[in-house]
C-alpha cells in the first residue's frame, strides 16, 4: 500500500512535504549560476530533455532509477549542491 510519499533518489530517505523537490533544487541552483539547460546537458553529456525530466521530477520521462541517481550526483555537484 503507498502513502503517497515518495522517496528522494539520491538520499533515499522519505521526501519532506513543504520543501523544495530536488528537481526543484537543482532548477534554482542551475539559474542561480546563469547555466542553461543546454549547457548543463553539455557538461553533463546528456540530451536536454533529460536534464528538463530531471528538474520536473519526471520519473515517467527518465531511464532506470540507477542511471538517475549518477545524473542527479553529477548534476548536484555541477551546480555546487551536496549529493
């Protein structure tokens, strides 16, 4: 039976209700450094679209979770965020 909640693919641990998505994290954090998406695609060797699904959390549009969980490091440490 699910709860509803979801966990985070980097920790693993239960996602927080009222804060930020890690998609959402990373979203900012990428502005925040004036990166486009197309740059971190780039740096990242990844299709823009990925890097778009990464930032809406768009499980639906991403590859198996353990290609997703290097994505998310990768991007994480990109942008200056803890993995």
């Amino acid at each position: 039976m699910s709860t509803g909640q979801e966990n985070d693919p980097v920790s693993g641990r239960p996602d927080s209700s009222g804060t930020a998505s890690i998609g959402q994290r990373l979203a900012r954090a990428r502005e925040a450094r004036k990166l486009s998406i197309e740059k971190v695609a780039d740096t990242l060797h990844l299709d823009a679209r990925t890097v778009e699904a990464l930032e809406r959390d768009d499980r639906a549009a991403l590859p198996s979770p353990i290609f997703v969980k290097g994505y998310l490091r990768g991007y994480a440490a990109l942008v200056g965020l803890p993995a």
